[in-house]
C-alpha cells in the first residue's frame, strides 16, 4: 500500500455509508411531510369531485386518501396489520356507543365485515 494510504478504503467506506444513511434519514423526512400534505389536501380534492358531480374522482380522492394514510402510517414504522386491527375496535367502539353512522345507517357494521372479510 502506498505510505498514507494505510485505512482511507474502510475510513471512506464508514463516510459513504454515513452519509447514505443521512440522505435516508432526510429522503424520509421529506417523504413524511409530502404525505401529511397528501393526507390534507385529500378531503378537498374529494369535496370538489362531489361539487363538480363526478363519481368517479370522488372514488380516486377517497382512494388516493386511504392510500396516503397508510403510506404514512408505514413511513414512520406502524405496521399495516396493527393500523387494521385499529380501525376495527375502533369500529367496534363507535358500533357499541351508538354512532350516529351506525344508528341511522349501520355503516359501521357495513365497514367492519368489509374489514373482517379482508382479512380472511
């Protein structure tokens, strides 16, 4: 080996890997708060489709919202199982005290055998 050449390949390698790891930690950052402005905007995307009676971009809103829910939900280390499991007692609680979506309608019973089906 060439004289001062004697630990600069791991010295350089420790370097790269650091700051791979830095550009990761920063990539996610900005991926979580691209998310949280996906989950905000969301709902009016949704509101608008509905005021221009269209259907099928109120379905891609609300779909595109459940989707960014989840995303975040995995970008900062919840697991999707345990997110699903959430919803579901929460259903249950919300069934239990007599929601309005679930006295006048029964929605929520609706959404937690969807749920419940899935997961089969």
């Amino acid at each position: 080996m060439p004289e001062g050449s004697r630990g600069t390949v791991p010295n350089a390698l420790a370097e790269a890997a650091e700051l791979r790891q830095t550009r990761g930690i920063a990539q996610n950052a900005r991926t979580i708060e691209w998310l949280k402005a996906e989950v905000v905007a969301g709902p009016g995307s949704a509101c608008r489709a509905f005021l221009k009676g269209d259907p099928e971009g109120v379905i891609e809103s609300l779909a595109g919202l459940v989707i960014s829910c989840y995303l975040l939900g995995l970008r900062v280390g919840l697991d999707c199982g345990r997110l699903n499991n959430a919803i579901l007692a929460k259903l249950g609680r919300n069934i239990r005290e007599g929601h309005e979506m679930e006295s006048w309608y029964g929605d929520l019973s609706q959404l937690r055998e969807r749920f419940q089906g899935r997961r089969k």
